[in-house]
C-alpha cells in the first residue's frame, strides 16, 4: 500500500492517533500474586477467606463480658484470671465466652482482684468482629487495574495463590543504519554507536512491556522489510528506529507504507520531527527519529501512550512543576520540545536550557531533568515564569544550578 493519507500532527493529535490504532493486547496469563504488583488485572479477583474468622482484640488488654457492666461498674475487687476476665492481645482471638476489651492502660491488675478505671459502653468495645476485615466472595481487584503493593497484602489476607493478569505486551526494537555498530565494538572512522534500541528497551520494560531488541538492519529496503515482518510475527507492537528522514538511504516509510497503512508520516514539531505511526498486518508500529534526542523526547512524548495502550490504560500525564527562567527561551516557527536543567533556589523552582555552548550532548542529556514544550511562536524571556514537565522526582531536583558549577558562569544557552 502507498501512504494512506498526510496527517502531521501536533503533540495532543498525536496521542489521540496513538489510542485510535493502537488496541490492548488482550492477552491474559495467571502468576503468583506475590510476582503481581504493577500488572494490569485480567479478571476480577475474589477472597476465599473470611477475616478474622473469629472476633479479635484491638490491641492488648483484658477480655471481659459486657453483660457484667450493663448495670453499672461491677465489684471487680473479687475477679480472677480466666474467670471474670482473660488476657488479649492486639489481633489475637478472644477467648470463648468473653465478647468485650479494655485496653491495658485502663486496668490495675492486683494479686486479687483488678481495678478498672474506664468502664467499656457498648458490647464488642475494642474488638474486631467476624469478616470485618474481608469476607469470603468480596471483591478484591476489579478487571483493568493495576495491581498496588496494598492489593498484594489483599490477596495474600484473601487466600488467591494465583491472580489473572493481562500478559506484558511484547514489543520489536528495529534499530537501521549502515553508520552504526553494536556498543563495546571499535568504532572505525565513520561509524556511530548505536544506542536508541537499548534506551528504548530499558523505556518498555519500566513501563512494563517487554522488549524484544534486534540486531541493527542495513539501509536497504528488503532487510528493512524481512526484519520487520520477522519482528512482526514475533510480537504484539514494534518500534523501528530511523530511516524515515530524506536521505538517500531513508527507506523505512517507503517499506511501511508498502506493508500496511502509514497512518502519520511524521510530527509537528521538534525535535523527534521524523517519527511516525503506522499499522502492518493489525499491529502497531511507532517510528522513532534516529538522534538519541529526538528519540528520548518521542519516548518521553509518544512511547509511554504507546504502550498504555498496549496493557489497555489511559496515558500518564507528566508531572508538572511552575518554574522560574533564567534563560531567554526564543520562539520556534514549530512546536518545539527543549530539554532544560531545573534546579531549586531560595525564591523556587529554577530552569536553564541545557544546550549551551561548551556543552556536549553527554553532559546536556545528564543534566535535563525536564521538557520546556512551547506551542509555536511562544518566547519566554529571562526572569519570566513558565511551566516545565519533570522527568524526575521533584525531590530529586538538585540544590543549585549545576550547569553553572560544572561549566562557568560565563556559560550562556544557546540563542
């Protein structure tokens, strides 16, 4: 097939496209439940247990019956262990017959007798009654949500050995270049070490999806075609890296659209511009721009929604944090997507551009701790106030400005 129609889209169009052609995976497994935290639940998941299944004390005190303080506080100087009252422990079960606690604190135990200062008002004060803290039949995790570190406490109290999860979307990583070779190799004149495929898998597996990373594909049309059939038949989605710009050797959109539908040939905005999104055969396949930059901010922007989409869930929004520039940031006549260094100071939040002379990439990719998206035609000058997406933590934003530290204060971003 040829190209089906010319969408290029802006940010927010793009994730629209992303979960109209991308359709959960489907696939359900079952795993213990202790391996279960972060999956997505496949099928509603039930208690087999009643809990407690006996009536249990609060916490530590003694066991009485209300019966002898409904008609007021009773002579208690005569009361003996095991007879008018019993020992309780915090969520231990009440001997038989005795049906009410009394914290400790509000007990004097004498060799004979007991003093009580804080009568109990009502039966069953201070305990925990049959299934008051699950039933047996209670629903414990509904179909479609992600199982939490409490869910798992739920279905160990419940008795559920195995819970039934959507399995982890398996997804290709095609990376293309005649310039690159595998890390750790020499590198000969001319050539790159190829690095997108294995940030990209490290991207899927935290995201929960499991990537399955090939060898990189020679620029020419036919390779490009039987890696992306074969990578196809073995997984659910694919990820292909390059080859969709104009060079002389940029094939990957042509092969794409010859396979299945291009749905959008490439963004809206930079970087990352030359990225796609296509279907081949029923399965979803995301183009990523070939520069580590373009490719982390299309992994960052359209990865992520990818892949919700994948386990059949609604895209996280990035965290985002009101900063103040200390930068002039120009306008772009396209939607642009700049990574900046926050840092925190006394009167807040701080940003800088972290592409500035002196720098190299290494050190601007190691210091960007956030995206500054701007629509198209939008500034932002020196001293102003914006808002910045996190790529980390705020609780991780360092204390001062690191870019000044490591590179002068002379250092000034790019205009």
């Amino acid at each position: 097939m040829a190209l089906q129609k010319e969408i290029i889209p802006k940010r927010g169009e793009m994730v629209r496209l992303i979960l109209e052609h991308v359709r959960p995976i489907g696939r359900a497994e079952l795993i213990p439940f202790d391996q279960a935290c972060g999956r997505v639940c496949a099928e509603d998941a039930y208690s087999s247990n009643t809990l407690p299944n006996r009536p249990v004390s609060r916490f530590d005190g003694i066991a009485v019956r209300f019966a002898d303080f409904a008609a007021g506080p009773p002579d208690t100087a005569g009361w003996r262990e095991g007879l008018e009252y019993a020992y309780g422990n915090t969520g231990i079960a009440l001997p038989e017959s005795y049906d009410t606690m009394i914290p400790i604190e509000d007990v004097t135990i004498h060799e004979v007798g007991i003093e009580v200062r804080a009568q109990p008002k009502y039966r069953g004060e201070m305990v925990n009654a049959v299934g008051e803290n699950l039933r047996k039949g209670e629903r414990l995790i509904a179909k479609g949500e992600v199982i939490a570190p409490a869910h798992v406490g739920l279905l160990a109290a419940g008795g559920v050995a195995e819970v039934c999860v959507f399995a982890k979307p398996r997804v290709g990583v095609i990376p293309t270049g005649d310039e690159l070779v595998p890390p750790t190799t020499d590198v000969a004149p001319g050539k790159n070490v190829e690095t997108n495929s294995y940030m990209i898998a490290a991207y899927l597996e935290g995201w929960g999806a499991m990537p399955c990373r090939y060898p990189i594909v020679r620029d020419d049309p036919q390779a490009i075609r039987a890696a992306l059939q074969n990578a196809l038949n073995e997984n659910d989605a694919v990820v292909i890296i390059a080859g969709s710009s104009l060079g002389t050797k940029d094939y990957t959109l042509r092969v794409l659209g010859e396979m299945g539908e291009v749905v959008v040939p490439q963004l809206a905005h930079g970087p990352g511009r030359k990225s796609s999104l296509s279907v081949v055969g029923g399965k979803p396949v995301l183009g990523v721009a070939g520069p580590p930059l373009g490719a982390q901010i299309t992994c960052d922007l359209y990865l992520a929604p990818f892949v919700s989409a994948l386990q059949g869930l609604l895209p996280v929004e990035m965290r985002t944090l009101e900063v103040i520039a200390d930068d002039a940031f120009r306008p772009h006549e396209v939607d642009f997507c700049e990574r900046v260094h926050i840092y925190q100071a006394k009167d807040g939040y701080h940003i800088r551009s972290a592409f500035a002379p002196k720098t190299t990439r290494a050190q601007m990719q190691a210091l960007a701790n956030g995206n500054f998206y701007r629509v198209a035609g939008t500034a932002c000058a020196a001293g102003g106030r914006t808002t910045v997406e996190l790529l980390c933590p705020p609780e991780y934003l360092p204390e001062g400005d690191m870019l000044t530290e490591i590179l002068g204060e002379d250092v000034k971003p790019y205009a």
